[in-house]
C-alpha cells in the first residue's frame, strides 16, 4: 500500500538575551557547573519572576516576521512535571493564551519547489536545567543536576502537521534557523543547544484524510540528525504497517550511533501537565504603539533580501537563494555588488558561490573571518573585466589573496600575472605549436574539430596561462582554418 508522510515540528529557539526571562541571571552557553544561577531560578522560597522585556521584543520581531497574528494579552501558565533539573517542579510556559498565533514559514526545496508550512503557535517559555550522568564524570552511580540553563529564554514554534518529508522537515529547520539569525534574536547554534526540536511523524493510506498515529522523536539537535531519524521511523512505520501490525502513539529518542529510534514512553505514560496560569505573573499587554516600535526596526528578511538580488541584480533564483541563507553571507555579497556595479552582479554570485565558500570550508571560518574582503574581490573582478587577467589566472590571485593580505593588483604585478593581450605576441607563439603539431593539424583539418582545446591548452602552456583566451580563439580559427 501507498503511505503518506505526515510530519509536525516543534522548535525550541534560545534567545540571545544577556539575561535569562525571569531574572538577572546570565545567559551565557557555558560557565562552570551551576554558575549561572539565583535564587529565582533555584526556585527558592519567597522570589517572585520579572518578565524580561528583550523577549517580549524578540518574540514580536519572529511573529511579524511570519505573519503571526499578536495577542493584545496573553497569560503565562505553569507546566507541572517532575524532574531533577527543574527546581520548581514546574516550568513557566504559555498555554491557552500565546502570545503569537498562525503564520507562515516559506522555503524552496533543492529541487526549486516553494514550500509553505503553517504555525499552529509562538510562544515563550523558560528552559529547564541539564541533568548530567556521573559516567561523564567518573562516577558512574550517581547524577547531576547543572542549572545554567534553567530560565533561559525559549521560543517554541509549533507547525501544523504540512510537512510531507523529512528532506523537506530538514529544509523548514534550516529557514527557521536563517530567520531567528536575520532577526538577530537567536544564534540558532544547533550543536549547542540554541536550536532543538521535537517532531512529531504518523503514516496514513494516500487516500486517507484520517491522520495515523503519531510518534514524537525528542530533542533532535542536529539538521542531519532531524532528516535520519525522520527517514528511519518512516520505514520503521511502513514495514509495520505493510506487516498489518498497529503504530502504537509513543514518544522515542533518537540513537545517533546506531541510526534507530528507540522507545521512550507510550500514549498511557504520557504526562499530564496541570496547566493553570501562574500567579506569580500578571497578564502581559503588547498594544499597537509598542507592536509599530518593533515593526520599524526589524531588518530586510531573507525572502526579500532574495527577491532584491533577482530583481535589481538580475541574479538567477538559484543564485539569490544560496546567497541569502546566511545574513552575513548576503552582507558581504552586497558589498563586492556596491565595489563592482550591479553590472558585475552576476560574475560576483559566481565567485562567492565558487572560490569564496571552497575557502570558508577549506579553513572552517565563518563568512565574517574570510581573509579575502569584498573590496579585495571586487578589485579582482575589475581586473577581469578590463582583461588585466583571465578568469583561469583569477584562481591564482585569488588564492594569493587569501594567503597574503595583499592586493590583487600588487600580486599580479608582482607575478608577472598581467595577461598578454598583443596579438603579434600570441600569433607567434600559435604559428610555433602548429608547426610542432603536424599530426593534430592534419587531424583538426580533417574534421577533428575537438582538437581545436588541445591547440588552446598548448598555447596556454607556452604563455603560462597568460594569453587573452578571446584573442587566441580568433587567431588559433585563422590558422588552423588555412
């Protein structure tokens, strides 16, 4: 029988905020163990929270960003469970009354598909702490609880169940991630925990309307991660389903290791978490003139950001795409874009595309430590166009760029890179590699026409790479046309 993927995320985004949502706290990533922590977050007798405003403000900036609809009010609540990590025995949450509602998240697949997924909800929330396993520390009979992380700031953004894939799930992930970069609300650092979600994956017949039953995969960290366990538990679902076996709802952890998802706890072990706002909080009030302060500070989005570079660069969709994935990645093509003139548009996408991200790769350096800057490209790109060098020499100066600091100008002088573009000069040298090459002549003559890249390279090898590849096409045709 033919299935149906059925696939919802919940996203849990760490806030970039000095502070932690309820008190002065840090909340640094790091610290020794239970560093950053206070009596608020210790959940001691007798404090009381006080709302950070940055997240209030953050949380605007992610729901205009999606199209959310923004609660005038909206409550907090108390969310009971009981863990070692979680001081008061509950986690300040919101509940019945989120602060953002709907909106939309839009991507484009690898393969060029638009993608919409709606939001059920945005909502704040405060972590909770990390338990440690003695194993990790050579005490393999007892646990530990770090509360660093209790009461750092979260947003939890819940999709509606639209995702059809886990290609796709993986692609909604990385635009998540973009957005609350963009935004600047977030550093969205996966490795470190800034960026988790649970996710929730159910099979149902093509031509079913009835959702199957669900299972959610907890805490996937990782966008490599998120996209196994979601293929992995999709055969595991089918291969039951095709057997005539049931899928039990239940919730399971992903084993990076061994590449399977394992049992956690089933539907009937499934918590009751008591809900009731929290006391301690009063409602909070987000009216039109705070809600327009935030909306005239937010930053061109990526989505934007893409359709500029189509529209006044003249960029492929592709291009404008990859461009924009990164804030900082699109910055410093604008850059060489403002060095060049949008007439070099085109050339630029090709090099930052290109040479630019193989040398962040190569290095393991993000965008902002490249060595070679955009004013440095650009004057390379100018050295191009005014045929000083060609593309091939290009790599050369490019790549002494990066190891030297200097300019591309100086290199090129300094290596003699300047490209020969006297036609006597390359005539003499194409009438020497025809008369060392009787054969090929002969063969080219004959209609062996693909020959015509060997003469190039011959000629190329004679100059050093240095000959004008448009003034040498002319004279090799001549010649070898005779």
């Amino acid at each position: 029988m033919a299935y149906e993927t059925v696939i919802g995320l919940e996203v849990h985004a760490q806030l970039n905020t000095k502070s932690k949502i309820f008190c002065a706290s840090s909340a640094a990533f790091g610290g020794g163990p239970n560093e950053h922590t206070c009596t608020v977050d210790l959940g001691l007798p007798g404090v009381l929270p006080v709302l950070n405003r940055q997240v209030i403000e953050y949380t605007l900036r992610l729901g205009l960003a999606v199209g959310a609809e923004i609660a005038p009010v909206c409550r907090f609540a108390r969310k009971h469970y009981f863990y070692p990590d979680l001081p008061k025995g509950y986690q300040i949450s919101q509940y019945e009354e989120p602060i953002c509602s709907g909106g939309s998240v839009h991507f484009v697949t690898r393969e060029g598909r638009d993608v919409n997924v709606n939001l059920t909800r945005i909502h704040m929330e405060e972590d909770a702490g990390k338990l440690i396993h003695g194993d990790e520390l050579g005490d393999p009979n007892h646990s530990y609880s770090d509360l660093n992380r209790a009461g750092v700031p979260l947003l939890e953004i819940v999709s509606e169940p639209e995702l059809r894939n886990p290609e796709d799930a993986e692609s909604y992930m990385r635009k998540l991630r973009t957005l609350v970069r963009y935004l600047g609300i977030s550093d969205g650092n996966m490795q470190e925990g800034s960026l988790r979600c649970d996710a929730n994956i159910s099979l149902r017949p093509e031509d079913s309307e009835k959702f199957g039953e669900k299972v959610e995969i907890k805490n996937m960290n990782s966008f490599r991660n998120l996209r196994r366990a979601l293929e992995f538990e999709e055969k595991r679902q089918r291969e039951i389903l095709d057997a005539g076996g049931v899928i039990h709802q239940e919730t399971r952890l992903w084993d990076e290791s061994a590449g399977v998802t394992r049992g956690m706890r089933s539907k009937e072990y499934a918590h009751d978490y008591r809900y009731f706002p929290d006391p301690d909080l009063v409602p909070l009030t987000v009216d039109a003139e705070w809600l327009d302060e935030v909306r005239a500070q937010m930053p061109e989005l990526p989505d934007a950001k893409s359709k500029r570079f189509q529209d006044d660069y003249g960029l492929p969709r592709y291009d404008a795409e990859v461009l924009t994935s990164e804030k900082e990645l699109a910055a410093y093509f604008d850059r060489v874009v403002a060095a060049t003139g949008k007439e070099q548009a085109k050339a630029a996408s090709n090099w930052v595309m290109g040479d630019v991200l193989r040398l962040l790769n190569e290095k393991k350096i993000a965008i902002e430590e490249c060595p070679v800057s955009p004013e440095r490209l650009a004057e390379m790109l100018s050295l191009i166009d005014d045929g000083t060098i060609s593309g091939k020499i290009a790599k050369t100066v490019f790549d002494q760029v990066a190891e030297s600091g200097k300019s591309p100008e100086a290199i090129v002088e300094e290596k003699g890179l300047r490209q020969i573009t006297d036609t006597s000069a390359i005539e003499s040298v194409v009438e020497d590699v025809i008369a060392s090459n009787p054969e090929e002549v002969e063969a080219y003559r004959g209609g062996k026409t693909k020959l015509m890249g060997f003469f190039v390279g011959q000629v190329m090898k004679a100059t050093g790479g240095k000959a004008n590849p448009k003034a040498l096409q002319e004279i090799l045709g001549e010649k070898l046309g005779g």
